[in-house]
C-alpha cells in the first residue's frame, strides 16, 4: 500500500556523512561519462541548491544564505565547515575534479549530496565573478580566491575569517544577454523557487542553523528564514519556524519502518 502524501513528503531525510578531507582530484577519465551528466547550474534555484549541499557536505553546523536583489545581483553561502586547503584552490573551480570519490565503485559508499565536481566550475562559467574565502582549522588567517569564468585563479589575498567558507557569485548569467534578461525579467518568481529550495533543506537539517537573507536598495536586508539548530533541535521545530504553528497544529508522530532499517518517527 502507498503511504499518503503526507508521510512520503515528510519520510526521515537520509544522513549526510562529511567526506574524508582529502585531495581534490579529476575523476578518472574512463568514469565521468559514468558519473558525470555535463549539468550545470540553470537556475537561482540550482545555484543556491548546490551552494548549500556543498556547505552541509564540509560538515557545516552553521549555514548563511544571502540574496541581494532577490539573488539577480549576488548570491552568496557561508558556512563553519571545514574549509579549503591551499593545495586545492585551483582544483576547486576545475570541471569534474572532487574530493568526493576517487572511482565508479565509490558510489557505493558515498554519503555526500555531491560527488560530480560540477557545481563551482559551472558557477564561474555563468557568472560575472566568483569568490571564495576559505579557512581550513590549521591556518591562521582566511583567504579570498576570485576566479574568472574559466574556474582559473585571477587573484588571492589574505583576510581574517574565522574556519569555514564562504562562496560568492556575482550578476549570475551576465555572460549570457538572452538569459540574463529572461532571469531579471522573472527574477522574482526564480527567488520564490531558491526560497523552497532553502525551505527544504531547513527542514531536513535540524541540527544546522540556517540563515537565509535577502538584500535591496529600497528595503535594506531582512531576515527571511531563521532556524535554531544545535543537537536537541527537531524537526517539528522547524516546521513551526518555516511554516507556523498552525501547520504543525494538524500533524502527529508516527513510525514508519522503512527496508533494510530498523524505524524512523517522522511528523505526518
């Protein structure tokens, strides 16, 4: 029997594993057509999606998502997660080079959101700038890289930042007129869907803080999403903090048993 709609929307979200802090590397030849879908980010919505994935992959407990003119004019992430290496700044932007997984057969042990090695390099190509300043816990000052739209170091200096990353793009599609103003023509609406996006991974991460604020000239930034995280945070929390008390006014617990598990509660 299918479960309703309700509880299959609602069903124990998978646990995401921090990747070993290794090397990023191109995936071997012979397993990117594999593995690899030639994606690229199409969308603000996509753009925030992949920025967010990347943050809770480092092991973030802390996310700010942050959107200036409803994300046609930056968009940028910041995390606490672990942070960049120097050995690996000009591979971060590199087309399907991650630190994720080594070869085909590692899919089957994989416990991240991405393993591709697309998202960054797609990001510079579709932007009119990309930055990242990084700190990994073994270095004693941040660092802000800026990228050109091929994914190459333009520039790096040296600035105080606490540990974690923080990705910044800029005017996104500004390399491509038609899409540049078919996005500012319904960048509205495109900030709605990258809001769902932000919704969705507010809910699943209850142990994460999430920020999500947005910028304009007229209105100065206002916060629009704000979850507690922290270990005794839960998912009904959140619930009442992105959709009101109301909502969670006409949900209960229940167990589902799911294959191969021992059970999960989830709010239906």
């Amino acid at each position: 029997h299918r479960r309703p709609l309700h509880a299959r929307a609602m069903s124990h979200p998978p646990i995401i594993t921090p990747a070993p802090v290794r090397a990023i590397a191109r995936i071997p030849h012979d397993a990117i057509h594999r593995i690899c879908a030639g994606q690229v980010v199409v969308s603000l919505s996509a753009c925030v999606k992949e920025l967010i994935e990347n943050a809770l992959d480092a092991g973030a407990t802390n996310v700010e998502i942050r959107l200036k003119d409803h994300g046609a004019d930056v968009v940028e992430v910041s995390d606490n997660g672990t942070g960049v290496s120097v050995e690996n700044f000009a591979a971060l932007t590199t087309k399907y080079a991650t630190s994720k997984l080594e070869t085909f057969e590692d899919l089957q042990q994989l416990g991240t959101f991405g393993f591709r090695g697309e998202a960054l390099s797609s990001l510079c190509g579709i932007s009119s700038g990309v930055s990242v300043t990084t700190r990994t816990a073994k270095d004693d000052s941040g660092t802000k890289i800026e990228y050109n739209r091929d994914g190459a170091i333009v520039s790096t200096e040296t600035v105080p930042r606490s540990v974690g990353t923080t990705v910044t793009a800029r005017e996104l599609f500004a390399p491509l007129p038609v899409r540049r103003k078919e996005f500012l023509r319904n960048v509205k609406r495109e900030y709605g869907k990258a809001l769902l996006v932000v919704q969705a991974y507010a809910l699943m991460s209850k142990k994460v803080r999430m920020l999500c604020t947005h910028q304009s000239g007229k209105y100065g930034r206002a916060n629009v999403l704000h979850t507690r995280g922290g270990e005794d945070a839960s998912v009904r929390e959140n619930i009442v903090t992105v959709f009101g008390s109301k909502m969670v006014a006409c949900m209960r617990e229940v167990d589902v048993v799911l294959a191969g598990s021992t059970g999960c509660k989830i709010v239906g």
